[in-house]
C-alpha cells in the first residue's frame, strides 16, 4: 500500500483514504453493515489507515457503524477523521455538545483528523465570530483533538482567505481532472503545497462520473491501460501531485476496494503518455458542454421559478459523461418539477441581462427535452 509522509505531522499515512460516505445500503436505506464491514476489513488488511466519515453521513448513522467495526483494531493502528457540522453551530456549547456525541458514536476519547466540514464564506465568518477555532485548540490541548483541519466548497478567495488565517495542521478539498479550476482547484493546492499543509483530496473521481464513460472515452483509457479501469486513472492523476497526503474514495462495493487497492498496493504517478491521454479526454467531455452558461446567475430570479443555471449544469453535465445517472440526484430531486426547464413562461427577461448573450429560452426547451429522454443511461 503505497504511504505518504506528512513531515508537518511527522506522521505516514495510507494515500487512499476510506471515504464513509457511500457505504451499500439495504432496499430501506440502511447501511448493508455485513457488506460494508467487510469491505472496510479488507481496505485495513491492505494498509489502509485512514478512515473518514462526518456527523450527516448515511443519514447520521455513518460515525456509530465506523466506531463499532473499528474497536476491532488497536486504536494506534489507523487514523480516524470525522467533521464538525459547522451548520448546526451556534455555540461553543455546540461544539463540545456535537463533539461528544462523535466520540460516544465512534467509541474512541480522541479524534486524529477533525474538520471543520464544509466551509464556506458563511459558516467560516461566523466560525470566526463564535471563535470556534481558539475553542478548537483548547480541546487539542485536552487531548481530544490531535490534528485541526477543514473541508472546503466554495470559491479559491474564499479559500485562500481561510487557509491563511492560522497554520493549519491540514485540509480537505475537492480535486479531480475535470474540476482543476474549479473551486480551490490546482491553485487551491499550490497555495497549500507552498504553505506546508498536507492535503487530502476529496472527490477524485468527481462522484463516479470519472469512472464510467460512452465507449469512445473507455476506447482512449483501454489503449493506454487494457486492464485499467477509468477510476484508476483519475485517482493516479491526484496521487501524482506530490503534496497529496491522502485520496478519499467513497466505496460503495467490494469490487470498488479492489479495484482502488489494485490501483495503490504499486501506486505508479502517470506517464507522460497517460497524461496526454487525459488531457485529450478532458477536451473532449468540455467539447460537449451544449451552452456557456457560467453560473453567474445574473438571469435568477426567474418569474416562473426556474433554476436556470441549475437547468443548465445538469444538462450540460449530461452532455458531457453521456450518462444520466452524473445528473438524476441534481434533475429530479434537487431541481425536481418546480424549478425544471419546463416551467420557463418565455418571459425573455432572462436573456436581457445574459452577460453570455445566451438563447436562454430555446436552451430551457432543448435541455428539458434532452433530459426528460433519459437515453443515455450507464451504470
């Protein structure tokens, strides 16, 4: 299993990540906990040593089933990181209270890896109004705490902010291909590499949407690697920037721990080759983007109540992976009919403020039609 060295923690860690956030489930949305242990059983055999899961994961249930299976094993055997739902924190009484009640779940008196979950502008101004971070170093004092860190969404601003605020032992963020530019991005992680952060990597394979393709994409991955699957490589290329400590993957099946075990148990950075290969796969799932639509939002809100740029991210996304399942969670539930493309009354007060000079009207009606089609379907 390959290692990586965090000089700043003077610690090794596994570089794949058990990420507890996908675990199967049974037909009522439970955790398949027989399979699940299993899989986590042998992710440890292997030499994996880190273990991540988060207060809302599987619906809360993600830190009490991790605590149980992990008091198999000698608590100095593996490193355990969970989060603070820093949406639920109002408080430094909220802290204590919600950090409790991680330990009594998890059945350990101490946390390795403890994040600040999530963070925004928002929860991070307000963070720092309550004054968590100086509450968080008292509890590190009192040993309940050994490495402060946070897991990031929202713009590399707001990130270079945050990561500048206090020397921080690590941090998460999401990082894969497909989203180098997006959100901290690559320069998210040079600015951390130069700081001496270690970083571990959220969302390598974008949600599985990097691990299953159309035939052409899968045509281009096989003449470079017959017997690799598509995730192998978009975990590699993660792995290959030296300053990553650790890559999560949120395993849903045995056959997926044994494909990401096979891919770090001789962990080989990419090939020159191999990168070309991705980089001539990377323009061409963007050659299939339908419009230009940017996120700006400048068109919301909409009359009628149609997401438009939400709408647009779908439908281009689909475009993109030539997969319906990348967007059913997004189109159907997050979307769902009252903010769908069909809703759009054709006002045209959208595309008057378009900085894109956007057809707005006509994409609505092609992306709803595209999209209630379903015909691209792989799983």
């Amino acid at each position: 299993m390959e290692k990586r060295r965090l000089e700043k923690l003077n610690i090794e860690t596994s570089l794949l990540g058990f990420g507890c956030m996908r675990f199967p489930t049974t037909p009522t949305g439970e955790i398949d906990e027989p399979v699940a242990e299993k899989m986590l059983d042998k992710a440890i055999a292997e030499g994996v040593n880190y273990i991540d899961t988060a207060y809302p994961y599987h619906n809360g249930k993600s830190e009490t089933f991790v605590g149980r299976v992990l008091q198999k094993y000698d608590r100095g055997s593996f490193y355990l990181a969970t989060k603070l739902p820093v949406w639920l924190v109002n408080t430094l009484e909220d802290v204590d209270r919600l950090l409790e009640e991680q330990l009594k779940k998890l059945q350990t008196d101490y946390i390795d890896f403890y994040l600040l979950h999530a963070l925004n502008k928002e929860h991070w101004d307000k963070m720092k109004e309550i004054g968590c971070l100086e509450h968080l170093e008292k509890l590190w004092a009192a040993g309940k705490i050994k490495y402060i860190g946070f897991s990031f969404h929202d713009s590399y601003e707001v990130f270079e902010d945050i990561i500048s605020y206090r020397d921080w032992d690590f941090c998460q963020i999401q990082l894969n291909y497909m989203d180098a530019e997006e959100q901290a991005g690559l320069k998210g992680y040079e600015l951390a590499a130069s700081k001496n952060i270690p970083l571990v990597i959220m969302e390598p394979v974008k949600g599985g949407s990097l691990a299953v393709f159309a035939e052409d994409i899968m045509a281009k991955f096989h003449e470079i690697g017959a017997e690799s699957s598509a995730a192998s490589f978009a975990l590699r290329w993660v792995g290959s920037l030296p300053g990553v400590k650790v890559i999560l993957s949120g395993m849903s099946s045995m056959e997926q721990v044994e494909d990401n075990l096979n891919t770090f148990r001789a962990f080989k950075p990419l090939s020159e080759k191999e990168q070309e290969t991705i980089s001539q796969v990377t323009e061409t799932l963007r050659g299939r983007v339908q419009n230009g639509c940017t996120g700006c939002r400048y068109c919301m809100p909409c009359p009628a109540g149609v997401d438009i740029p939400g709408c647009f991210g779908a439908w281009n996304t689909y475009h993109m992976y030539q997969n319906y399942n990348t967007v059913v969670w997004r189109w159907e539930n997050d979307l769902g009919d009252k903010k769908q493309a069909k809703n759009c009354v054709k006002c045209g007060k959208c595309e008057q403020v378009c900085p894109q000079k956007l057809s707005i009207r006509e994409d609505l009606a092609r992306a709803q039609a595209d999209l209630d089609k379903k015909e691209m379907v792989l799983s």
